[in-house]
C-alpha cells in the first residue's frame, strides 16, 4: 500500500524514525503532480512493487507536489517521475 503524505510534519516525521513499525528500515518516497497521476505508468508500477508482500522492511509514500511544495523545495524535487530513499533522516537513494 502508498501512503499519502499530506502535511511536512507528517513526512519529517516518516523519515526521521516515526515509522509504524520497527522493521521497516527504508523510506520510499516519490512526488507526483496529483492531476495527471493516476496515467502516469510510474504511479502503477510504484503501487504494485508496493503491494508485494516480500518488501516488508520498506514504507512507499507518496507526496503530491501541487499540494506539498515546502518538501518538493527543501528536497530539490524538479521532477514528477522523481523518487527519493530515505534512511535513518538521511537521503540514501533516489532517481
């Protein structure tokens, strides 16, 4: 399941150890433009890796850049196919 994130405390909170359980030990993020989301091919295959039940150690969220722009700034996110790993309140990955 994708994880709305719909306010910066909440995604602060995601990537620096307010997870909602303690095995999960990644973060994946990715910042669609909410209206031309549910076409976009990376929203499908983003939601179907995170359904597998052999990802249980990572959380996959999804931040909507039209609503969150403080997060899309502070984390340089120029782009909607983006997607940023986080580890431990530290950016580990990203395309």
């Amino acid at each position: 399941m994708v994880k709305n994130i719909t306010s910066f405390n909440e995604f602060d909170s995601l990537i620096n150890g307010g997870k909602p359980s303690p095995s999960i030990t990644l973060t994946v993020f990715r910042f669609p433009v909410h209206r031309t989301d549910p076409y976009n091919y990376v929203s499908i295959l983003f939601s179907s890796i995170a359904g597998q039940d052999f990802i249980s150690s990572m959380e996959f969220c999804k931040v909507g850049i039209d609503e969150q722009s403080e997060i899309a700034q502070k984390y340089d996110v120029r782009d909607t196919l983006a997607c940023k790993v986080f580890k431990n309140g530290n950016e580990v990955g990203g395309l």
